[in-house]
C-alpha cells in the first residue's frame, strides 16, 4: 500500500514554462487536494476534487489548473510558471474519515 | 469562515521536558480536530486527532484536549525526545461539505539532547 505518491520530487523550471504535477492515491479515497507550503505561512489549499469528474477551487488557485478523471489520480497543471509559484506543493486525500493522507511532497523553484 | 490561530510559533524544550502548543478556531460548528507533524523533507503526518463530543484523547506520550466552549484545543507532549522535533500543525474542520480543514500557520518543536 504505496498511500499517496507525488512526482517529481524537485523540479527547476524557467518563467514561462509549463509542468504537470503528478497525483495518485491507492486507497480508494474520494476527496483529494492541492496545498502549497511557503516557509512560515502554512498550508494553503489551491485545488480540491470530491469525486472524479468534479473540482473546485480553494484558496489559491491562480496559476494552476487540475482534472480528475479517475479516482486515483489527481494531476496540477502549472501555465506558464512564475516566481511566485516557488513553493512545495503537497497533495492529500481522504475518504469519508476526515484524516488526510498526505503526499512526501515537490519542491518547485521558478527562476 | 473558519480562522486558526496557533502559538507559539517557535518552543525549543530540553530533552524529558513537556511540550504544550495551543490553537484556538472561530467557528462553533468545527467538530473535528486534527494535528499533523512534519519532519523535514517529508509530508505533514497525522498524529491524533479529537471530535467535538470528546474532551481528551491519549495516544502514548501524546494528547489533545479540547475546550469547545472557549473554542480551543491543545497538543500535549510529555517525556520529549529528540525526535519528536518537527513541525506540527493543528487543523478545525467544519461539519459536513468536503472535508477541508482550516490549518495553523504551525509550531517548529525543537527538543534539545
């Protein structure tokens, strides 16, 4: 049981590029999400999905785009990078238990 | 809609010592209250959690108990040991809809040999 299993771990992009982040959970959970984690300033959640076929934005969502079309996998798409998307993002997933399971995490650096 | 508030943001505690971080929400209707711990490089991990119909929850040398009145919950670490330093994080869901917690901004536990 692998839980929820992010890649890539680092990744370097240049302004302007794109990059999907990569998602998958193998515990049949439901709802998944998208945090971003800057240093001193916690989690803020920019993506969720509650089943596949349905998203929603959450607090920072500019920038980002997401699908769900299976319930496995929940990819990040990033357009046209900026520096401001400099960050750790971490993805999660729970089923009806309110526990999240988190990811190990990507840490983004934009130059 | 839901605000945490978490102090202290820092405690640096020696080694045996107990370790207390405090988290106050705004919303009455939150009934769930977990607390993560996130070791460097890694993904915040849960360590217990409490809902709003228990006081107090135990698991080995830590525990959280809640004041729903005051509208705050706490993380009690006794015997700390080098390797409870972390980040740890409490989080207030509200009930019903999709599961999103409000978080603190988190507390950087350093126990010190």
């Amino acid at each position: 049981n692998a839980g929820v299993t992010q890649t890539p771990k680092f990744r370097i992009l240049k302004i302007g590029q794109s990059m999907t982040l990569q998602c998958t959970q193998d515990m049949n959970h439901n709802y998944m999400y998208w945090y971003r984690q800057d240093p001193g300033m916690g989690l803020k959640l920019i993506y969720y999905s509650v089943g596949a076929g349905i998203t929603d934005k959450g607090e920072v969502p500019n920038g980002y785009n997401v699908s769900r079309s299976t319930t496995e996998d929940f990819p990040l798409r990033l357009e046209l990078a900026a520096p401001s998307q400099t960050s750790v993002y971490f993805c999660a997933s729970t089923s009806d238990s309110y526990g999240y399971t988190f990811g190990s995490g990507t840490r983004l650096t934009v130059v | 809609g839901e605000n945490v508030e978490q102090h202290p943001s820092t405690l640096s505690v020696q080694e045996g010592d107990s370790a207390v971080i405090k988290c106050t929400y705004s919303d009455s209707a939150s009934n769930y209250f977990p607390w993560y711990k996130q070791e460097l490089g890694k993904g915040p991990q849960l360590i217990i959690d409490i809902r709003s119909n228990v006081g107090e929850k135990k698991d080995q040398r830590i525990a959280v108990t809640l004041n729903k009145t005051a509208k705050h919950f706490s993380l009690h670490i006794t015997e700390t040991q080098p390797e409870d330093s972390a980040v740890y994080f409490c989080a207030a869901i509200l009930s019903g809809g999709s599961y999103i917690p409000t978080f603190g901004r988190g507390t950087s536990l350093i126990v010190h040999p």
